[in-house]
C-alpha cells in the first residue's frame, strides 16, 4: 500500500482494454436478487392490498411500481459513475444529512406534530432513510481519509460522534429504528476498516451499559428518554402474551398471521389476518408476515433465500472493492441491509423488539424504495469499479463473471 | 483515474478476510434462527395458530329468543313482547382509560340525543361514594347500574331509530362497547296491576347462574328475576340462537353469516287469574285504603287474594303499594331505585298476599271455633254469658272492643257478633302446655296456619303458629342474641314462657300469629269445600304460540283434614250471620247485595300494640255454584275489618259474580 505514493499512469493497453469491452460488468446474482425481491414485493402487495382503499384495488402496487422504476433507474445511474468521486463530497453529503433531518425537525416543531417527512408535491421525502444512503457516503469517506489512525481511541470515538449526531436528529423524530441503523453502519465501518478488536469491544460494551440506562436505570430515577410506548415496544417481546390488547398485540397478531400460514399458505383469499385488517401495517412494517400467513413457509424461504443471495453478493463486492472507501461503503450498506432484513422479520415472528425498521425492497414506500435501491446502484457501481481495475491489471479475466 | 494514496490498498488483507467471514457466519447463525423459528411456527404449530386465526374472525351474536306470552284465564296478554332496536353498552367492554371513555359517552349521548352536559356523578352508595365523577348524565346512568349489577348491559335506549342502529353499527371501533341489538322487550301492558305476581325479567346473575332452577342457562340470558317470570322461567324461555359472523380486527360484520342457529321461542304460559277482576281487586285496594283514611287511619298498603275454594285455582292476587315492571327496561340509578323499591316507597316489590305475614285478628276465629267444637271442648248450642269482660286463670282481665257485652250465647252467636270474650274462654279451654300445644294449634295446622300453601309463585312465607315449643325456641334465640351482642335485650321474645294468654290470643287471631293473606284464604276455602285444603296456584297449562295446549299443569294435591259436617255446618252458620243477619259484622257491609248468592264472612282487626294503628281483615266465602269464591283482603294501618277492608272483598266478589259493584262500609268495631 504505502509503496505506491506516486499515481501510476495506465498503459494503452489497459485503457482499450477497459473501454473495448463495456458489456455486462455489473453483478448479475445481485441484480436477479434485487428484481427478485422487487417482484415479490408487487405480487404480495397486490394480494394483500387489494381491499384497502375501496374501489382502488391496485393502488399501492401502482405506487409500488412506480417507486421501484424511478429507484432502478436512479441505481443504474449510479452504478455508471465511479462512487470514488463522491469521496470529495463528502461534506456536502454530510451536510444535507444533518441539514434535511433538521429541516424535519423545523417543520414538526411549527406544525406540533410528530413528522417524519417532507411533503413535496409528488411525494412525501423522508430524510432519515434517504440518510442511511448519504452517511454511508459521507461516513466511509471520514474513515477512509483516517485510515492510518484507526489504532487511534480519537478516530474510533470520532467515526462514532458523527454517526450520532444524525442518530440523535432522527430519533428524535421519532424514529428509532432508523437512528440505530445509522449506529450500527458506523460501527460496521469500524469493523471492516480494521478498527482493533479492543476498541470494538469497548463499543459494545458501551452500547450495552447505554440501554441499559435508558430501559432501566434512568426511568427508575425518574429521566424518560424514550417515550413510554417507545419502551413498550422495544420490551414487549419479551412478554408477548401478557396483554393482547396493547402493544404486543401487533406481535401476537404477526405469529398468528404467520404460523396459521403453514408450510404452503392460506392464499390470498383465505388470509383472513390479512384481509380482515387484523395484521396491523401489513403493507409496511409488517409485510413479511403477510407472506409468511398469504405463502406460508415456502413463501417465506424464496424470499429469505433471496435476501441470503442479496447479502453474500454485499459480502462479495465488500472483498472485491478496488480501494478501502468501496470496501467500506460496500460494508456499510451490508450492515444497513442485513440490520434491517433481521430486526424487520425478527419482529414479525416474535424474536426482535418493534423497532419500525422497514424490510428493504419488500415494504411499501417510496423513500426506503428508492435508498435501497441507490445503494445497491452503490454496490453495482464498486463492482464495476474493481472489475475495471482488476481487468486493467489483468488479475480477473473479463470473460469470468 | 488517479487515486491518492491512503485510498490504494492490495485487494483484501488477511485481517479483513477474517472479519468478512465473520460476518458471513453472523448472517448464516441469523439466518438459521429465523429459519427454525418459521419451521416452528408454521410447520410445527401451523395447526394451533390457524385456529387462532379463525377464532380472531368469528364472532358468536346470540340471538335472543322471544319469552313467552302470560295470559290470563280469558287469554288477554298479562305479559308480552315488542320487538325494538335497543342501544346497549356492555360496561366491561368499554375502553378503560376513562378519557378516552367519556369521550365515547359524549359522542354516544349525541347520537341517541342525550345531553352532553357534564354533571357531578357519584358511583357507589350515597354514604360511601366509590367514585366522584365529572361525566354526562348518561355515562352516569351507565356506571351506576354498573356498580348495581356488574355482569348486566345496560340498556340506554329503546326503540332507536335505523338512522342510530347503522350509525353506531358502521363506527364499531369508535363505539366500544357499544352495541345497537334488536331485541325482544318485555312489556307488561297493566303496568302495576299484579307486578308483584308477573315479576321481571333481567340478565342472569353469576349467583343465579349456579341455581339448579336456572340449570342450563348461558350467561347474558335474559330470565324472570320474580314472580311467574321466575317461577315458569324454563317454559317462557325459550331457546337462545346464535350467529356465526365473520369480523375485522375492528369488530365490523365482515359479509353474510357464516352459520345461523334460529331462536327457539318461549311458550306462553295461561293463568287462572281473571284480568278484570286482578284490576278490581287493585282499585277495591285503593277504595279500602281512603275508605280507611276517611276514618282517620293511615292506611298505606294492602294485599288481597281471590280464589276458587274447590280447586285452588287463584283467580286474582295483589299487593299495595305496586310499580311499574318497565322502569327495569332502562338504566336506574342507585338512589332511584331506593326511591322507587324502598323503605319510603313502602317496599312495593313485596307481594304482600304471600310474603307478609300478620295478625289476622277475628277472621281466625272459626279455626279456633272448630277446634273447640271437633275437640269436645264445647258443644253446639251450649252458651256462654259474655259479661263483656274476661279474667283468665292468672287473674289477667281482658274485655270486647268498645266494652261491648253480648250476654248469653253460643258458639254461632259469638262468631256472627265476633265476641271475644266467647273466644277467650275456648282459648283457655283449649289451652294445652305440651310441646306441641293442644287441639287449636292441631286444627290451625290442619287448616294450613304456620306452613306454606305450596302456591307456585317464590318467595312464599311460611308464617307464624304460636305453640310452647315455638314460644320456647324464640326464648332461646333471644337469650343467645343478648349473649352475643351484650345487650339486655333483642326484641325477639320476653323470656316468659308460654301461658294460658298466649292460647288466649291465639284463639281470637292475635299476637304472635302470623298469617299471609293466601294462607287465610286457603283456610276459608277448607271451611267453604268441606275439609279439603287446596294448593293454590296460578300457572294453568302451557300453550304454543297458536293456543294450542302443550302442558296442563296437573291440579296440585289437596290435604284431607277430619272436618265434621256438622261442626262445619255450625261455624258456616255462624259466617253466614255475620255477613246478613242483624248484628253480624258485615251485615252492613253486604246490604243490597243479590240474595241467590250466599255469602258467608267474617272481619277481623289485628291490634299490633304499640300504639300502631290496627290492620283491617276480611275473608269471605261467596256459594255460586260454578262460580263460587273466597277472598281474603287485609289492608295495614286500616282500622276495623268491617271499616276498609270487608267494602274492598264486597267489589272483588262483585266483579267475579259480575254483579254492580257497590261500596258500603259498615260500622262493628269489632276486633
């Protein structure tokens, strides 16, 4: 690494070589699993849906659609650009993160209510998930430029400091879920960047000691920080049968919708759990419970094996990046993926907390549609990136894919 | 493309291949979590769970069964049913949270048109408020009867219109609670005539549940509470439908139903109760009560009882004070309902012709003739000289009413001029200090004093026959209750033992006896059919919707008692002369009155001491063939028999014989 302190002009060669062939550098299983995943999430919306809005049967799907085109397109962009110049933009994309959560916080504090998003003319922007995409951006560029100080107890504490802060601005939306992603793609950085094992330990442990503090020990002594109904639903998995009628109601009515789905499903039709509204958000949050009742446990296993194919192309990409910021970013959207798919059905089936993280690609709604979507372009785009590279070096035949 | 230095690194290191295995091994562990987890619930509890699914989608509506008619001997509706749309509130399903409930009161209180005015609400008893609340008085009205009976819904509306119905039936998750039921209201077209007798109806209790009488019943089931309700409650029942529906996570009707079980309804059951004369009976009450007020008593309520001597069918029967059965159709407060029912209303849920038990003064007084003359204690036409005044073996002196003397006479004279002084004197000779008492306590037995009728209506009092065992068991009651509360005394007895006073008593109908209006009744009827006791009853048969007999009630037993023609024929002479030859107590009370009907009677006046105003009797025996009937009528506080209640017994007899009524007091002031 250190040797190569001067930029070494490509040859000739290289450059035809890399502009000769401009035919599918992208990843193909990535791409099957992202469409895959986006098809399902159509066909199940469309079952489940269907008697929502009376008279509008297609209405979410059609949104749906529509998300889904402008977010492909979006992903395309950006897997044609090489990702390594947003490195110097890092402080405009820092910038708008913090500036348009603060912009949400403005306009709920004029209104008195409690808003997470932007009305626009066309369509409601939510800042805090088009924010995971933009700390990703911007975060990967802070570590990468403090690469060589990652031993450092500063640049860990640092790393952290400034994924809090837009952390902090979200929950205080509220939205916690989206807040403990931003959390959890920071220390993911850490990790792949390298960040020693000690000071990743003392992370978790002052993760843990923090909740702690929160759930426990500061409302005994009188400080709320969460809100009551944001404590119940993080601990009401806990104890899900203690009162139907509440909180862990959602839960109960999840397990029922899911389990009564059996190993092929109820069909759309007979999913009364579904049908009959007892599944609360079933086009949202609780969309995967919706496949679990409407499919059942085959339904479920293609769009888990879907997810699985999704994560281990991340996991892919992640080793394959021709620089640390690709590596890094790669490893921030993986965490941000892999945080969501497994808080998301953790709760429908009853083994995660209710967080209200939405499951990419499946759940209905256009921003967390369209950043999945950007970073996964992201991911395409660092492996079109190392492709080029390596077939520059002449390491990885192009012909291979 | 240039890169800068920091940004150019080899491939992967070791130290990132590690951590990226890692995390590839994260994912699998999560991923074989979830998968056990879906093969848990779905493969392995998919049964379980389906179940629940569907139990979350069906709801079981029960659909009331209509109850049965009461009819009256001649088929007019007693009781009947109308179908309404009723809005109800279930108070254990309503939200909890007391904000979001009175606001679901205000906006329930608009739609049925109610005031949304908040008032000072106090839930509980007056004395000990449970809870002070600021609500509407509908919310009031509701939580009241919920702390009254806290397993009934209240029914806050009747006859709501179908512009309310579907109003609150589209908006079920804003009306929790709530529900808009057509339901089948009892209606008791007489109002307060007999209520006492009908009874109510009311959701099942948790207690009631447990009763073999309510043996099969399912909870919210409306049953009699009282009365023929209660008594005939498994004929006028009938059987409750259900409907299987299918419904939202908000409770809202989700397409046709699923399964329907249709109603079974009620039979009607047929009385032998004679509706025309039931509100004679009632109003010849009313008569007697300011027939008593007129004589400066204050007569507050009453109770009388019309029946056919030879087969016990009862023919009217009723208690004064009375109310109206429908104020049980709608919500009533706490303090209502001790206006309405308690002590300052006079108690009118007490059906005074068999709950109460008093002092019948003189109408005993031809037990006490019979069991002079079936015992050889005295003999037809032997005399007696009636000073007017009387010394017992102890040296007590007791005299007539008004020191009225009635000289020499026999035992049909004494009866016909109600001397007590005669009487007196059988009582000393009959006096008896064994257990069980000598032969006036044996024929008052016989003749049903001191034991229940049987009637088929609960609740019935067994009453009081004084007898030195029950004189010795009151003693010892009281004795243990001044050793347990400490007090020198409890007012159950005075600690003497029986004496020759108390049989003194007894044989002219005063003291300690105690004798509901029915059991005099069924006694005269003995006397009027020549030793028979009847059980008196009500119910006839039961008939399907169309009239048709489904089950007549067998006619209950009657008890044969040893009575001799000829003492019958002494103390019916007697009865007779007291109600038509001069002298006789009611000879006045009878004047006019068409001679092909017999009329044998007898006043009596119950002094309850204690400067408490005197209770007004009679009891009659009118002989007309297929018609005949015995009335017995009291009314408390009346004064003298002949004054309230003899004019009273002369209306009733009067509306069955269907000749003019016609009131006349008459003068004896008699005890």
């Amino acid at each position: 690494m250190s040797t190569a302190t001067t930029p070494v002009p490509r040859s000739i060669e290289e450059l035809a070589v890399a502009t000769e062939r401009p035919a599918l550098r992208i990843d193909v299983w990535l791409a099957v699993a992202t469409l895959g995943l986006i098809g399902c999430s159509l066909y199940v919306l469309h079952g489940a849906t269907k008697n929502d809005i009376p008279g509008r049967p297609d209405f979410y799907v059609q949104r749906q659609g529509l998300y889904a085109g402008i977010g492909l397109l979006l992903a395309i962009v950006l897997a044609k650009i090489d990702y390594s110049r947003l490195r110097e933009l890092k402080f405009v994309v820092f910038g708008l993160l913090i500036g348009s959560n603060l912009l949400v916080l403005a306009i709920a504090g004029a209104t008195r209510g409690s808003k997470r998003w932007i009305n626009l003319p066309f369509f409601q922007y939510q800042p805090s998930e088009v924010g995971k995409v933009l700390l990703v951006v911007a975060l990967a560029a802070f570590v990468t430029d403090r690469s060589r100080r990652l031993h450092e107890r500063q640049t860990t504490a640092r790393v952290m400091l400034l994924a809090l802060l837009p952390a902090l601005l979200v929950i205080a939306q509220p939205d916690l879920g989206t807040g403990m992603v931003f959390v959890v793609v920071a220390f993911a950085m850490l990790y792949f960047a390298g960040t020693s094992w000690k000071h990743l330990t003392a992370l978790a442990a002052l993760f843990v000691v923090s909740v702690t503090l929160v759930l426990a020990a500061a409302p005994a002594i009188g400080v709320h920080v969460l809100k009551p109904y944001q404590v119940q639903r993080l601990t009401g998995f806990l104890k899900p049968s203690k009162d139907p009628r509440n909180q862990t109601y959602q839960i109960n009515q999840s397990e029922i919708a899911i389990g009564s789905g059996g190993k092929s499903g109820r069909g759309v039709a007979h999913a009364t759990q579904t049908k009959l509204n007892f599944l609360p958000e079933h086009h949202t949050d609780f969309v995967f419970s919706v496949v679990g009742e409407t499919y059942g446990f085959m339904g479920a296993a293609v769009v888990l094996s879907l997810y699985a194919l999704l994560i281990w192309r991340a996991l892919r990409i992640l080793t394959m990046a021709k620089n640390l910021y690709g590596t890094l970013i790669a490893g921030g959207i993986l965490a941000m993926m892999m945080f969501q798919v497994f808080v998301n059905v953790g709760m429908t089936i009853g083994i995660m907390p209710i967080t209200g993280v939405p499951l990419p690609l499946m759940s209905f709604g256009g921003s967390s549609m369209l950043v999945t979507l950007m970073a996964i372009g992201l991911l395409q785009s660092i492996h079109i990136q190392a492709r080029i590279a390596n077939a520059g070096k002449g390491r990885i035949p192009l012909s291979q894919g | 493309m240039i890169q800068g230095p920091d940004d150019r690194r080899a491939p992967i290191t070791p130290q990132l291949a590690v951590r990226v295995a890692l995390m590839g091994g994260f994912a699998l562990v999560m991923f074989a979590i979830i998968f056990f987890r879906l093969w848990f619930l779905q493969v392995l509890s998919g049964h379980d769970f389906l179940a629940k699914a569907q139990q979350n989608r069906v709801r079981s509506i029960v659909v009331q069964a209509p109850r049965g008619e009461i009819l009256d001997r001649n088929g007019k509706q007693m009781v009947k049913n109308r179908a309404t749309n009723v809005v109800q509130v279930d108070p254990a399903e309503l939200p909890t949270n007391q904000v979001v409930r009175a606001r679901m009161f205000r906006r329930l209180a608009f739609v049925i048109g109610r005031s949304r005015s908040l008032h000072r609400c106090v839930v509980g008893e007056p004395t000990h408020p449970r809870e002070v609340l600021m609500v509407t008085s509908l919310q009031c009205e509701v939580e009241q009867a919920y702390f009254r009976l806290p397993y009934a819904s209240v029914t806050v509306k009747t006859d709501a219109s179908s512009a309310v119905v579907g109003y609150i039936a589209e908006r079920a998750s804003k009306f929790q609670g709530v529900t808009a039921p057509q339901i089948n209201l009892r209606q008791y077209p007489y109002k307060d005539i007999a209520a006492q007798v009908l009874g109510y109806v009311g959701e099942i209790s948790p207690t009631e549940l447990t009763w073999h009488h309510f043996k099969g019943v399912s909870p919210a089931t409306v049953v009699g509470q009282n009365g023929l309700e209660y008594q005939y409650d498994r004929y006028l029942r009938g059987k409750n439908g259900a409907q299987r529906i299918s419904v939202d996570a908000l409770g809202n009707a989700n397409g046709p139903a699923l399964a329907t079980r249709n109603p079974i309804p009620g039979e009607n059951l047929r009385l032998s109760v004679d509706q025309n004369v039931e509100a004679e009976g009632m109003k010849a009450l009313k008569t007697g009560i300011s027939l008593a007020h007129g004589n400066g008593n204050p007569a507050d309520a009453g109770a009388f009882v019309a029946m056919d001597p030879s087969s016990g069918e009862i023919y009217a029967m009723g208690s004064y004070p009375s109310f109206d059965p429908d104020v049980f159709a709608k919500p009533i407060s706490t303090a209502h309902y001790n206006q309405l029912f308690g002590k300052q209303a006079n108690y009118p849920q007490l059906n005074r012709a068999i709950q109460s038990a008093y002092p019948t003064g003189s109408t005993f007084k031809p037990i006490t003739a019979t069991a002079a003359l079936e015992a050889g204690k005295w003999a037809p036409g032997e005399t007696y000289t009636d000073t007017g005044t009387f010394t017992d073996t102890g040296g007590g002196v007791r005299q007539n009413a008004g020191k009225a003397s009635y000289g020499t006479i026999n035992i049909v004279d004494a009866l016909r001029v109600s001397s007590d002084v005669f009487f007196y004197n059988l009582g000393r000779n009959l006096n008896d200090p064994r257990p069980a008492g000598g032969a006036l306590q044996t024929w008052a037995r016989r003749y049903g004093i001191g034991r229940r009728t049987g009637v088929d209506l609960p609740g019935e009092t067994t009453g009081t026959l004084p007898s030195p065992t029950w004189r010795a068991n009151r003693n010892t009651i009281e004795h243990t209750c001044e050793r347990k509360t400490h007090k020198s005394a409890c007012g159950i007895a005075d600690g003497r033992p029986w004496s020759e006073g108390d049989n003194e008593n007894l044989a002219v109908g005063q003291g300690d006896v105690g004798v509901s209006p029915l059991q005099l009744a069924t006694a005269y009827s003995a006397l009027a059919n020549g030793g028979r006791v009847v059980t008196p009853h009500i119910g006839l048969q039961i008939e399907d919707a169309v009239g048709k007999v489904v089950q007549r009630f067998d006619k209950p037993p009657s008890r044969h008692i040893a009575l001799s023609p000829a003492v019958r024929a002494q103390v019916m002479q007697g009865l007779y002369g007291a109600a038509n030859s001069p002298g006789g107590t009611s000879e006045q009370v009878w004047k006019g009155f068409p001679s092909q009907y017999k009329v044998f009677g007898k006043t009596g006046t119950a002094q309850l001491g204690l400067g408490r105003p005197d209770q007004s009797w009679y009891a009659c025996y009118v002989q007309a063939g297929s018609r005949s009937i015995v009335v017995a009528v009291t009314i408390e506080k009346g004064g003298f028999g002949a004054e309230a209640a003899a004019p009273a017994a002369r209306l009733i007899v009067s509306k069955w014989l269907g000749v003019k009524g016609k009131v006349q007091a008459g003068h004896s002031k008699t005890l």
